[in-house]
C-alpha cells in the first residue's frame, strides 16, 4: 500500500477514511515521537517494511497534518477580544 501513499492527501485519506483513525493532536504527537526515534522498536519495523525515505515522507506528512490540527484549535475567538 505504501506504494500507493505518494502524497498527503492520498496518506491522509489512508488514515482518516480506510483506517478510522482520527488525527488528533495526541495521536500525532506519539506517532511523530516514535517515528523520529531510530531505536524505537516499532519504528525499525517500519523502516524494514517500507524503506528510510517513505518514514522521512511519513514524518513530514504527520509533520503537515499537526500544523492543519493546530489550526484548528485555536482561534475559536478572535486573539485579543474578550465577551
């Protein structure tokens, strides 16, 4: 399948609609902890299955996917006003 993961969109689509799994912050954050530490257990069997540069692509992706989250968190009210 990672074949088929060449862009955020299609890796997102992936996450979100095949596999259920909502991008939440914490979720992110874990996933990028894991993913950028090469003694991580769960990170060597990545990279044995799909390769250093799809983990690279990934964290980037999880990387985008935080920025989007963190947009949409804040702002609920305009920065400086109050009721």
């Amino acid at each position: 399948m990672a074949q088929s993961l060449k862009t955020y969109e299609d890796w997102k689509h992936c996450i979100t609609v095949l596999c259920g799994i909502p991008l939440t912050g914490p979720y992110i954050e874990q996933r990028l902890t894991a993913l950028r530490d090469p003694a991580n257990n769960t990170t060597q069997r990545f990279v044995a299955m799909w390769g250093e540069q799809h983990r690279l692509r990934v964290v980037g992706w999880f990387e985008q996917a935080q920025q989007e989250e963190a947009g949409t968190n804040t702002g609920s009210e305009p920065s400086g006003r109050t009721s």
